[in-house]
C-alpha cells in the first residue's frame, strides 16, 4: 500500500477536516490503526474525551487526493459506535 500511497503523491490533493464521535469504545484499537495506515496524508489531529456523554470527539485535518480522503472517511464510517463526517477546502 505505501507504494500506491507514494504514486499518489504527485496527484492534486485537497484539505479537509474528518469529524469523528467515538461512542464505542471496543473501536478504538482500529481507529487507531486506520489512522496510523493514513498517517502520511494525516495534518494533524486533536482529541477531546466528553465524559458526561462518555464519548471521544476527535477532528482529523487531511491534505490528501479525493480518492484518499474518501477511503478513509468511509473505512471510519463502518467501524461500529463510530461516526465520521468530513468537511472539504476550496482549495
């Protein structure tokens, strides 16, 4: 995959920013992981735990192609007790 992510460098690519609501717990290991496969595509990201509602609200900044940040906002979106929301620049 770090080949094909390498190729994809060189393609156009746009900010956007993946708003994540962890609910499950039990998720949490594959979050992480699915975020660390991106990591090369990955700004920054902030984490903030809620503990009245006991949930994780975490933003993802990406600078990545189209196909990229939809990979991944859909990879998210199937994991149980998580939901993701994504926020596309102009630019």
């Amino acid at each position: 995959m770090t080949e094909k992510i390498l190729e994809n460098r060189t393609m156009e690519t746009r900010v956007a920013i993946i708003g994540i609501i962890v609910e499950e717990e039990s998720s949490v290991k594959e979050l992480n992981q699915i975020l660390h496969e991106y990591g090369t595509w990955i700004i920054g990201r902030m984490g903030i735990p809620y503990s009245p509602k006991k949930i994780n609200i975490i933003s993802v900044a990406v600078d990545a192609p189209q196909n990229i940040i939809s990979a991944l906002s859909g990879k998210l979106g199937k994991l149980p007790g998580i939901s993701s929301k994504t926020a596309y620049s102009k630019v």
